[in-house]
C-alpha cells in the first residue's frame, strides 16, 4: 500500500461508520417509563442522597471505581511532539481502548488546553471526582515530573504518568530474569543507559531499586555523557551525573553488562558490543529502530540477552503487560496511590510469570512449539491470559500490605474468578489467530479476486503479513480494482480462462481425470472443469503450487463446496467433512458445528464432528468443554433427533474418555453453570464452562450461529472446513472484508498445522 493510501485508510478507520474509537454504553435497563424514573428524576435522588451522607458511597452507586481519566495536554505525542491537544485524542482513545480490551476499565479521555504546570494540576484536581484513577500521557519532561509528583500528593486516587513509569516495571522485569540468566548480581553490575529523558531516568531509579548501584550507571543524551558540570541538566539528572570528564558511547561501553537504550535507532555499533562484558545484557528499545538491529546483535553476540520494544523480536518490553493490570489492581482495592511497592509488586509479578510454564493457547499464538524461559523468553507475551490474574493481584496485595488500600479484598479465589470474567473475548482470539499466522505466512489462493472487496481482504492479509496471495479472475478488472486501492505489491495474477493458461489447465485436467476416471469423468469434462475458477484453484493447491485456497464470497456454499469435495480428498483417518463457526462472544470463543455441510448427521457422524471440533479448538490453544445440545435434557425425550444425540454422547463417553462432553443437553442449561450444577450436578460439564456446542442437524445450527451473529453483533469466523486433507476454506455468501481476512488467517494456520503433522510423519 503506497503513503496515500495507508493515509486514508487510517482516517477511514478513525471517522467511519462513527468518529473516534469509544463510547458511552449503558449499564441499566432502559426501556420503560420505570427504568427512566430510576436512571433519573426522582430515582435517582435516593443514591445522591446516599452519598451525600457517605462520600465513599460513590464506588457503590456509580461508576467511579471502574473509570480512569487519561489525561494529556498533548505536549510530546508518541513521535509527534508537540501537536496540541485536539490532535492527541485519537491516541488518548486509543489508550483508552487498551485499558478496555485488557483490563475492562472504562475510560474517559480528557485533553487540557494549558501547558502551564499549576493550571494543569488544578485542572485535574478538579476533574478527580469523576475517576477512580488518573493515568497522565504524553506529557514533556521536565513539567511531566512535577505534574505526577504533586498529583500523586494531593489526589487520594491512583495517579501514574505511563510514558515514565510503564517502561521502566516492564524493563525491569525482564533485568531480573536476564540478570539470572547472565549470572549476574544487580550490585556488581556497570550500566550505560543512552537517553535522559522520563522514561530513561524513570527505568534507572526502578532498576536502582532491584539494586543497581548509582555510581555504576553511567547515561548519556543526545550531547553526550551527563556530568555534574552541566548546568542544563534537570535535577533529576543531576542524581545519574557524574564527575568525570566526558567519555564517548563507546568507551562507556567498554566492560558494561548492560546497556538500556531509549534513545534512537542505530546508535550502537557491532564494536561497541563487542567491547561489552561476557554475556551482555541489551535492552535496546528505541522505536521503530532499536539502537542496534536485533539481527546484527545476535550476530555478534552469541551470548547477548537482548529485548526491545518491536514485536517482531523475542523479549518485547511492551507496556501493554503493566498499566491496564496495575490499574486494574489499583481500582479493585481502591488504592490512594500507585506507590513504588505496588510497581515492584508487578515487575515481580511479571518476572515471576515469565519462569511458569506457558499456556497452550500462547504457544499456538506465537507459533511456537513450547514457549520457555530463556534468553528469548525473559518477559511474558502480551497474549497471555494469566496476566490479568497474575498482576492486579499482586498489585492489589502491594497497596494493601502498604497501607493504600481502602477496600481490601478478602477472598482472593473469588477475586481470581472476576478477573476472569472480565477478560470476555473483546477479539483476543482474532489477534491471536493474526499473530500465529505471520509467524510462518502461507501462499493463499483468493478464487475471487476480481471482487473488490474479496481484493481489498487479499490486500491485507498480503500487508499485514499473514500470507502471500494468489489473485484469481479477470486480470484487467484486478489490475484496474488494485490501482483504486493502491494496492501496489507486485503479486502473482491468474486467469485460469486465457490462453496463457492452457498448458496449466491441460496439466490440472490431466491429474484431475486420473483420479475420476472409472466415476464417470472424462478428460474432456476435465479440461472444462479447470477453466472454473474454483477447480483450477482446487488444483493449484492439490498440485502444490498453493498453500491453501478461500473462496465463496460471491456464489452459494453449496455450489462451492461442490468441486472441494470433488478434487480434494479427505485427511487421513477422516469418514467425513463438516464445519464449524468460531464465535467471538463476551464469554470467550464458542465453537458450534456443523454449520455448513451435513443436513442430517447421524450418532456415529455427530461423535465424529464432536471429535473433529474438540481438535479444531485445540488447534487454536482452547481445551474444549462440548456440549450436545437438543431440545431435551438427559434422556428427558424418547424422540429419534434426541436419542441419537445421546447415543453419540454414550459412544465417546466410552472410546473417548480424555474429552469433556456430555448431552443431550438443552443449550441454556449448557451454557448457564449455575442452572446446570442445580439440575444435572452428575453432568460431565458441572463446574465447567462450555466453549463448543455440537447441534443435531445443520438447520439448528446455522440458525444459531447467524442469530448470534446479526442481534447480538457476534464476530464470527467460519465456516471452518474439517475433516479436509487440505487448507480449503469458504466463506459465506457475501463476507465482509474482516471476515474473509480473518478466515485467510485460519487458512494460514490450516496449512501450517498440516505441514506440521505431515513433517512428523516422514521422522
């Protein structure tokens, strides 16, 4: 995508179908007369009156205590500078927008119009009331240093500057896991620290504390070494100055065991680190470039222990792992402040995390085959589920085990299970399924491509990494439809109709006849079939020229799914095909099959697509709990579609004993605990939450996951082909861009996962 276009497609996110990022949603009925009297006049007189009496009343009745200010004048924005305060909002909402989907803290953004430091701070003073917490951004030093400190003094609320404080937990994490892993003691070590602005000297203090000793931290500006004979330096310098004469980056680096850079990119050279000590400690997180390329480091250094802020690169220092969690702890316990023993409850916390073993669904996330702690492995990744249940808490601990805390929780297993729930979905899941299909992009064949939006989907799997598309249709309309989106890489067109294309349509024709030969194809009937789009594109991936192929945006699933079944075979040990949808629901992901293929399963069909299911969400990190659902409960109904549920459901309980399934249930018993531990407490899924629901015929369950789909705007992914010897994918009639880049991604993750299996097999 060339400048323009990436340009207006940035706008065309922030301005449409609505402008901005967030909005207010109520938490209340709303619907009649009642419910607008209690919202309002007079209902709403009887809670106001409530915290009149009891000014801490306001945590129950509104909600203050789970509603933090993100506040900037807009002074030193991301690597904008000074752009003013209506020009930040779009990033205040977008940190905003973090805090929601990681932590589910609601936001208010505020943007101040005064670079005056008193009138700031009274502002917000002011302002307080409403927040449960304050979190200070993109602020410039040094007024961002007395901003926070006085804040922090005289608001009775959480307030922390992210910019400062954010980098430095999640750095300092990774320095006591690198530390260990270089075998070395905090005190004994020599730093050189390039940059001296908030987050640079916020880090330094912070790693002070772990036990870094000042006098051996040598910090360097943009001007060269900070000494004491400065007099542009600030007082928080001041404590990093040295008394030396000025020594270059170089010869400061000279024996060092760790370099912290947050300075800009390239800076360090291959010499300087190889003038460092053995097993050199290297944070170098300047971004887009980090002071030194990961590739060269690693290159000179065998024994390097590096981290940056790119998450193209083991060992991210990504601020996403700290604020939401430490606010999230902070609000729960309603902390006063964010003191230094609850920042170091979570630079422990995340230290900590980083030695566990890694949850599945992680691993699938990043493509890898056991994540471990390592020298690639120092600091959790921002997938993991277990940060929210790992850092509040300890946050939470902190502030109560130093005084902050007014509200101090007591039963810790009950604060876990809330945590839990307030993960919900939020489209974790699709950035997942995204993340682990860069890792090793696939060639994708998109059968359609001379459809503008089935083109702008291949545009963005192409642009964001996930495969590498093969465009097939009219190539002129293609050229002419790439040319309106900017869509300008050089990627490989087909028209499987043109001349061109002959000696490949004879080639496929030929492959394709031998198999259908005695079923009453001839090779004349097979030369037709290949100038369809569909077929040739079946091909292509049967003969190897493709890794996986999706189609169906513009023609019926059946007369789709036709010629996949006809030329691709079925993977090995399968008897059947059929799909599933993943739903993207504010419980977690749901996977329902079948929804696409078999009209009528039997009991032996409906255990296969349960078994194939349970393997497809293992796929994608989730062990699954299934529900066979019906009309009936346990035997409550002799009727043939409710009896060969049971008989699917008494035939894994016995071959399959290693699954979590039961039925026949009805879906609301499956999907309510409470209701189902009341009523069928022997039940296999007592206790437990359901994610995967097998239906007893294509018609309830299609039903279902449309409904789901367009009243309750669940995302939805799928269908999911199974069962299918090679990555094919359709997409339902009509799929919008999101959802065709989404199913491209499980197209990825398809053919990555048969390469893998197919690799074990020749070992």
């Amino acid at each position: 995508m060339n400048k323009d276009s990436k340009r207006s497609e940035a706008l065309l996110y922030h301005s449409k179908p609505t402008p901005g990022k967030i909005q207010v949603v109520p938490t209340k009925k709303y619907a009649t007369q009642r419910d607008l009297s209690l919202a309002y006049s007079p209902g709403v007189a009887e809670p106001c009156l409530e915290i009149a009496r009891d000014v801490n009343e306001v945590y129950k009745y509104t909600a203050k205590g789970n509603l933090v200010a993100v506040i900037t004048n807009g002074t030193a924005v991301l690597g904008l500078g000074d752009i003013g305060p209506e020009a930040s909002k779009p990033v205040m909402e977008g940190k905003g927008l973090l805090f929601k989907i990681f932590s589910d803290i609601d936001v208010f953004d505020i943007e101040i119009g005064t670079k005056d430091i008193e009138e700031f701070i009274q502002t917000v003073k002011n302002i307080a009331p409403t927040f449960g917490g304050i979190n200070l951004e993109d602020i410039k030093a040094p007024e961002s240093f007395e901003i926070e400190r006085r804040l922090v003094e005289e608001l009775n609320i959480p307030v922390m500057h992210d910019d400062q404080h954010g980098t430095a937990i999640i750095s300092s994490a990774a320095l006591i896991n690198a530390l260990e892993l270089a075998n070395k003691k905090a005190e004994d070590v020599k730093m050189v620290v390039s940059g001296a602005g908030s987050a640079a000297l916020a880090c330094a203090d912070l790693y002070v504390l772990l036990g870094v000793k000042v006098e051996n931290i040598l910090m360097y500006n943009s001007k060269g070494l900070l000494t004491k004979n400065n007099p542009a330096l600030s007082a928080l310098q001041l404590k990093y100055a040295k008394d030396i004469e000025p020594i270059g980056l170089e010869e400061g680096l000279k024996g060092a065991d760790i370099f912290l850079g947050l300075s800009s990119g390239d800076i360090m050279t291959a010499d300087m680190l190889l003038g460092m000590a053995e097993n050199p400690i290297v944070f170098a997180m300047a971004n887009p470039d980090p002071e030194i390329n990961y590739n060269l480091a690693i290159a000179t250094r065998k024994d390097i222990i590096m981290a940056t802020g790119r998450s193209d690169y083991p060992n991210q220092v990504n601020n996403v792992l700290g604020f939401p969690y430490i606010f999230r702890g902070a609000l729960d316990v309603r902390a006063t402040k964010i003191n230094e023993a609850m920042k170091m409850a979570a630079v422990r916390a995340l230290a900590s995390l980083a030695k566990e073993s890694v949850p599945e669904q992680v691993n699938v996330a990043y493509g890898a085959t056991k994540l471990g702690f390592g020298r690639e492995y120092i600091i959790p990744k921002p997938f993991d589920p277990r940060l929210i249940t790992v850092v509040a808490p300890a946050v939470a601990k902190a502030a109560m085990d130093s005084g902050v805390a007014l509200n101090p929780i007591t039963d810790w297993e009950k604060y876990e299970e809330e945590l839990l729930d307030r993960l919900g979905n939020d489209n974790k899941m699709v950035r997942l399924i995204t993340n682990r299909a860069k890792m090793d992009p696939k060639r994708i064949v998109f059968a359609e491509a001379d459809h503008l939006n089935v083109l702008k989907a291949a545009q963005i799997v192409y642009e964001e990494g996930i495969g590498f598309p093969i465009l097939l249709g009219n190539k002129e309309i293609i050229l002419e439809l790439k040319a309106e989106l900017g869509f300008d890489a050089d990627v490989e067109i087909i028209d499987p109709k043109t001349k061109d294309q002959e000696e490949r349509r004879n080639k496929f024709a030929s492959s394709y006849w031998l198999t259908r030969e005695r079923r009453g194809i001839s090779l004349l009937d097979a030369q037709k079939l290949m100038r369809e789009r569909n077929y040739f594109a079946a091909m292509m991936v049967n003969e190897g020229e493709a890794d996986a192929l999706v189609t169906g945006h513009s023609r019926s699933y059946p007369s789709v799914v036709k010629p996949m079944l006809q030329l691709i075979e079925k993977a090995p040990g399968a008897s059947l095909v059929a799909t599933a949808n993943m739903m993207m629901t504010n419980r977690g992901p749901m996977f329902l099959s079948d929804t696409a293929i078999n009209i009528n399963p039997s009991a032996d069909d409906l255990a296969k697509i349960a078994i194939m299911t349970a393997k497809t969400a293992k796929m994608f990190g989730v062990e699954p709990v299934i529900a066979m659902v019906s009309y009936s409960n346990f035997g409550s109904s002799t009727n043939p579609g409710a009896s060969k549920v049971r008989e699917a459901v008494a035939y894994l309980h016995k071959n399959h004993p290693e699954l979590v399934i039961d039925g026949e249930i009805q879906a609301d018993f499956a999907l309510n605990p409470e209701m189902l531990q009341e009523k069928f407490p022997f039940s296999k899924l007592a206790g437990k939450k359901v994610n995967t629901l097998i239906f007893p015929n294509l018609e309830s369950a299609n039903i279902t996951y449309k409904l789901l789909k367009e009243l309750n705007k669940v995302d939805s992914i799928g269908p999911i082909m199974l069962g299918m010897g090679k990555p094919v994918h359709i997409f339902q009639l009509g799929a919008s861009v999101e959802e065709m880049v989404n199913m491209s991604a499980i197209a990825v993750i398809d053919a990555q996962e048969k390469e893998l299996k197919k690799n074990n097999s020749v070992k």
